[in-house]
C-alpha cells in the first residue's frame, strides 16, 4: 500500500499551485481555489486583518468584486463580509482610498504610504496595497519595487518603524504588490502591460512577496487560454477567431453560457450595494476572479500555504490520509484505526478543479474514476483544522 501521510494540525497544500505560490494570477482566480481554502483560515483572515487600498476606476475591479461576493451563495454573507470605511466586528475591515494609484503616484505613493501609516489614528492597519491604472511607460523596477521594499523594511515584521517609542508603530504592515491591467493590442514589448507584469511577478516571487496579477487575469480565458491581443474588458478578436465565438468577449461568452448565482455572481459598488461590473468592464467575470485571486492572498498572508514544519499539536488526533494504488481507494485513518465517521472528501487537480466531493463514511471511496495524475485530497469533518495531501494515481 502506498501511504502519502499528513499528521498534525497544520493546513497546507503541496503542489505548485498552492505551496510556496505567491502569484495569484488565473490559476489562482478560481472559485474552485476559494472554496478549497479551509474556513478557518477565511475567519482568521476576515477578522486579523485591516486593509487599506489605493486606486482608481481599474482598481474597483478588486472591491467590487469583494463586496459582490458576500451576496454569492449560502453562508458567504458571513464567510467573506467585508465592510467600505466602517470596521464592524467579524467583517473585514477594509479602507477604501478612491483617487490615487501607482500610475500617478508612482514616485510619491511611498511617502503617501509613511502618512498614512504614522498617523495614530490608522494604528490598527496592517495590510497596504497601491493599484495601478495605466502601467505602460512607467518604470516599476526604478520606483515601485524599490520604494516596495522599502515599506517593507520599515513597516514589516521586524521594521525599522515597527516598536514602541516615539515614530514607531506597534502593528507590523503586510504589503501585497500588483500588476497593470492589459490594453486592447498593446500588451507585448518594453514597457508594456506583459513586460511590466513580469518585472514585478519576477520581483515577488525571488523575495516571496505576494502579488495580485492583474495582466494575467486580463488576459486569460475561463479555459486557461492566453490572448495576448486582450483589452482589460476580456476583448480579443483572436480569441472570437479561433473560437468561432459569435462574440470577442471571453468573460461574456462565459457569463451566457452559465448560471448566475451558480457559476458567477453580479459585483456591486459598496457591501449590499448597487449593481457594478467595476470601472472599464461589461461583465462580471473580471471582478469575480480578482476577488477570489485577493481572498487567496489574504489567505496566504495568515501562513497557510507554507511550507509545513515537524511540530505537532499534541491535543489533536493524528489523522492521515491513505491511498491504496493497486485497489484506487482512498481511505482515513485516526490515530491508527481506520475511521468511520463521516468526513468531506474533495480531490482536485492540479489546476484546482473539484474533481470529487463527497462526504465519506465507512473509511474508503473509490477513485477508480480518475484519469492518471497528480492529484489532491482535502479532508474535512470529524477534526478540528482541515488537512490536505498529494496523491499520484499511476
């Protein structure tokens, strides 16, 4: 029997798409990915953190597809509540600065960032992300990621500004980067939206720092499909080419294709607000997948993700997940007996699609189904923490 053993408490998920991941780009920006996410980590996140947000008419992609989400599906009221300039126990606390972004305040939005931060009445802010609106001609690796890192530095865990006398602060600051939006025709070459994503992706991924990526939710259909001639409202005339689609909108083409309510859900202006596909957009899409692309990153921010370390909680079961590879079944085992109480089962593929999802009991199921790969198994129900593993079905 080939056993792939997860023992303890500890949340994580251990392929490229989730561990040591720090680009939420199109492989992230799924529903698939949000729901994997165990709910205790959403809480600790809805709850832990106090964000503050810079943008322009690009950037209400992001919390217009926040604020829509609570309205999504049953229980997500309370999972993703989220609040606009008014922290309220047991939402997110989320401070939205309409009128400024990295676009214009390229150069400055540092020392805007310092004001802010020194002033004793944002004491409780520790989270800090800049929008960009237009991207092309700018210089991200002159002034952005320089004067990133410099925050960083000062406001990090262990800055310079972080302690408790006089100019300093208590409350260490979590920084998430961004990439620019795509531009209809004009995304490839120096300066451009793709080179410029690159730039800063290579940036976060070298010093493990998370980013919103932007250009690559731009510019990739619900399929994974790359366009590289895209507009930031998923317009592609090659992609309506190759297709044969009647429309060059991909987002839309999506969107009639599927369940409002189900498979989408309508973005809106401010929690429990008015209806808005966010600046720019004709569709919801855009906005969904970058809501569920931040909550993945908020997420990543409260350490789940990370690679796991030895220690144990000693008051937990040990739990661990079994695969038979000549019979194909799955099976639970708590502290060395097989168990039979009743556990949700979700296996993914490696592009974070739900390939199965049911609640087990009697200690096995079946994945005989399943085509050849790498797959992974989350388990849920019965224990305090959700745990996951990697399998590989030969």
């Amino acid at each position: 029997m080939k056993r792939l053993i997860f023992t303890g408490v500890l949340i994580v998920l251990v392929y490229s798409g989730y561990a040591q991941k720090y680009i939420a780009n199109y492989e992230i920006a799924k529903e698939s990915i949000l729901r994997s996410i165990p709910e205790e980590v959403i809480n600790q996140a809805r709850n832990d953190f106090h964000i503050v947000y810079w943008h322009t008419s690009h950037g209400t992609h992001v919390n217009y597809g926040m604020y829509g989400l609570q309205d999504y599906k049953a229980g997500d009221d309370v999972l993703f509540a989220i609040t606009n300039n008014d922290p309220t126990n047991n939402k997110l606390d989320f401070h939205n600065i309409y009128g400024k972004d990295l676009s214009v305040q390229e150069k400055t939005f540092d020392d805007i960032t310092r004001d802010y931060l020194d002033d004793p009445a944002n004491a409780d802010i520790n989270v800090v992300m800049w929008s960009w609106c237009d991207i092309r001609g700018h210089e991200p690796a002159t002034y952005y990621l320089p004067h990133m890192q410099d925050l960083i530095d000062e406001y990090g865990e262990g800055g310079s500004k972080i302690g408790t006398g006089d100019g300093q602060r208590e409350k260490p600051v979590k920084f998430i980067f961004m990439t620019g939006h795509a531009v209809a025709n004009d995304n490839l070459g120096d300066g451009k939206p793709k080179n410029q994503a690159d730039i800063i992706n290579s940036f976060c991924e070298e010093h493990h720092y998370l980013c919103l990526d932007y250009y690559s939710i731009d510019s990739h259909d619900m399929d994974d499909r790359y366009w590289e001639d895209v507009s930031d409202d998923a317009e592609s005339a090659d992609y309506k080419e190759a297709t044969g689609d009647s429309i060059s909108n991909f987002y839309k083409a999506y969107q009639y294709s599927h369940v409002l309510g189900e498979d989408y859900y309508e973005n809106k202006s401010a929690p429990n607000g008015n209806i808005d596909f966010g600046r720019h957009l004709s569709q919801h899409i855009t906005a969904n997948r970058k809501a569920y692309a931040m909550w993945w990153i908020l997420a990543r921010l409260t350490g789940w993700g990370d690679t796991p370390t030895s220690s144990v909680n000693n008051d937990e079961k040990n739990t661990e997940i079994l695969f038979n590879q000549s019979t194909r079944q799955l099976s639970i085992r708590v502290n060395n007996v097989l168990s039979s109480n009743r556990q949700v089962v979700r296996v993914y593929n490696l592009t974070g699609v739900i390939c199965l999802e049911k609640e087990i009991e009697n200690s096995s199921i079946s994945l005989a189904h399943l085509p050849k790969g790498i797959y992974i198994v989350s388990l849920s129900g019965g224990m305090k923490r959700a745990i996951a593993t990697k399998i590989l079905i030969q």
